[in-house]
C-alpha cells in the first residue's frame, strides 16, 4: 500500500526491497540520492557495491562533493562558460536577452570556465519531496524555480523502484513552464566487489559499451562538434574490456597528470530494452547490465576522488581514491546547448515534457 509521508528531512533513509530478498536500495531526499544497493554475490552474500558516507549529511558538506549516486540536474555535465542562448548558439552574445548565465564551478580553482551539473546548487544539493511510497518504491518530487538562473520553473518527478531477479529501475518525468535546457542523469559510482577479497579498484571490472564513438573535448572537457572512432584507441569498449587493459594509454586523457576515464560515447543501438552498458566483476562474480533510454554515457574512473569510506567498505580510516570506483552516467550528449552543429535538441517547455528513464538488472555467476 503506498504512503505519503509528511515530513521532509533530507537524510532521513527510505529503504526498498525485492520481494524475492534480490536486492535493496535506501535512499534518501537530498538529491533523490541513492545511498546503499544491496545485491547478491557468485556466493549468495549481499553486498553494498555502491559509494557513500555513513553520515549521508556529507552529501551536504562534503567539500570535494564527489556526487555519490544523486540525481544531477537542471543540466547534467557541462556548459561552456556557464553561457547558452535560447535559440542555441556556438557562442552567444553574452548581453543578449536570449542568453542565460549559469554560476561556473568547474575547472579552474583561480577562474572558474564551465557549469558543472547544474551549478553551484545544482539538484544533487537540493532536497526533494517524497510524495509516495511503497515497499519497493519510492518517489520523490523537485521544484527548481529558476534555481541557478536557468529560465522557467521545471517540476520533476523520480521513482526508484526494486524487483524480483535483481533489477533497479529509476524514472524520471519533468515538466517545464518555457524554453529550457533539460539534461539528467543519476551519478552511481560503482564497485562490484565492495571493497572485499583485496579489491581496492575497478582495474579488473570488465566493462561493454555499444558506442563506437566518443565525444572529442577540449583541455576543459567542453565538447568540439567532433567524434572520435573508438577504433585502435583506449575508448573501445564494443567488447568486454578490463577498465584497466590499456590504463597506461589514458595518460593526459582527460588533462595534464591524469590517468583514466572522465569522458562521453554516443550509443549505436540507442533503444530503451536493448542492453547498452554492462559492467562485471569476475572475483565477486556481480554483472550489471544497463539499458536506458538516453543516447549517451559519460565513464568516469573517480581520478579525482579522495573521501573517507563507508565503515562496510573498510572505512573510515580508508579512502575512496583515484580508480577505487567507476561512474556510469547515463545522459544526453555533452553541453549539446553550446554545439548547435550536432541537431541535439535539448530544450523543453510546455507540450514537450522530459523523460529519463534507465534499468539495471544484476546477476551473478
């Protein structure tokens, strides 16, 4: 039977569960944030594969605010310069009235060049209303008036939901009242193995994309207009690939002195049942599969991360670091607004609502 609860505190958990004991999540309201997923070994153990605080208040607090597992918006990854227009444009007049400007938060600690996730307080840092719930459901409702200076007021819509044989759903629904940029996605960082058996990193987790091609960035991560064949390159991952295979190969990839994955594939196959994403650990035996109906995916392999684990993944006195996680974000293509060459329309008002929707269905072996 579904509740709605009353009360509005941003850390209070909600817990869900399969019916069939496959898996459960909690979640709490300050960013619709998914703070624990619980799902079952090659040996039968549940386990915690995903990161987080003990004290989820740090999604407040945080000062690396490394987004663990919130929903990410009003406009997920970047835009250049914090600037667009409405009509888009490559580079819009700054004084124009058509032109938005977005508090920038990214890049460079002296002068700050792009908006990262939506701003300074963007939805991962917002608290969310939860409307409905029931035992393997729960749903969570946001208002963002204009926050950020983004136009309009966007209404948003999240359910999390949990199954029997071990599938995690999230749908998202958002309306809004004139022309606006839209783009979504919940930021999971994931480790199949929970930090046991000797596994402090994602090296081994054997990853799939059905993307042959990969969004070319400039020196801060803001998107040319062109792709990149994944053909002969570190970014091929058509086939099952171990994260760390060609790891010496990801040196300078995503900036001076950095190693691993910060960046976007466009999918080939983009349909909401087909599988588009897998991620699996042989020592723990946990596979993912992940369909969405979203045409991207951003990899990032947590270079940039330094926080305290969890007490289950062996912290506090441990960190989360460089490679202890991947996330997996499932999006639209990268500040699409700021690169009117691609066609990507990305702006939604009345009659034209936004849906984010995506499924992960775990298995073990």
């Amino acid at each position: 039977m579904a509740t709605a609860p009353t009360a509005d505190s941003p850390f209070d958990v909600t817990e869900i569960k399969a019916p069939d004991g496959s898996i459960s999540a909690k979640f709490v309201s300050f960013g619709g944030t998914l703070t624990e997923l619980w799902v079952k070994d090659k040996y039968g153990k549940p386990r915690d594969v995903v990161l987080g605080y003990d004290d989820n208040s740090r999604l407040s607090t945080d000062p690396g605010h490394p987004v663990f597992n919130s929903i990410v918006g009003r406009y997920a990854n970047r835009i250049k310069n914090g600037t667009f227009s409405i009509p888009i444009s490559k580079n819009p007049n700054p004084n124009a009235p058509n032109t938005y400007h977005i508090p920038t938060n990214d890049h460079d600690e002296i002068k700050f060049q792009a908006t990262l996730h939506g701003g300074i307080l963007g939805w991962d840092r917002r608290n969310w209303t939860v409307i409905e719930q029931t035992p393997t459901s729960v749903t969570y409702k946001h208002v963002d008036n204009g926050d950020e200076g983004f136009p309009g007021t966007v209404t948003a819509f999240a359910t999390h939901s949990v199954s029997n044989k071990g599938i995690l759903r999230t749908e998202i629904h958002a309306t809004a009242t004139q022309d606006t940029p839209i783009m979504l996605t919940q930021h999971i960082y994931w480790n199949l193995d929970a930090f046991q058996d000797g596994s402090n990193d994602i090296l081994a987790h054997d990853l799939r994309l059905d993307a042959s091609r990969v969004i070319e960035v400039d020196d801060i991560a803001i998107p040319t207009g062109n792709f990149t064949d994944v053909t002969d390159t570190p970014f091929d991952f058509l086939k099952e690939q171990k994260i760390g295979a060609r790891w010496n190969d990801t040196v300078g990839l995503i900036g001076t002195g950095c190693i691993g994955y910060n960046n976007g594939w466009v999918f080939d196959h983009p349909q909401e049942q087909k599988v588009l994403a897998s991620l699996k650990s042989d020592l723990s035996g946990i596979r993912v599969d992940i369909s969405t109906n979203q045409p991207a995916i951003v990899v990032y392999t947590s270079f940039w991360l330094n926080t305290p684990r969890k007490e289950i993944h062996g912290g506090p006195t441990l960190n989360y670091g460089p490679s202890s996680a991947v996330a997996i974000e499932q999006q639209g293509h990268i500040a699409a607004i700021n690169t009117p060459e691609w066609g990507v329309d990305q702006i939604y008002h009345p009659g034209r609502d936004y849906e984010w929707k995506s499924e992960y269905k775990f298995s073990a072996a």
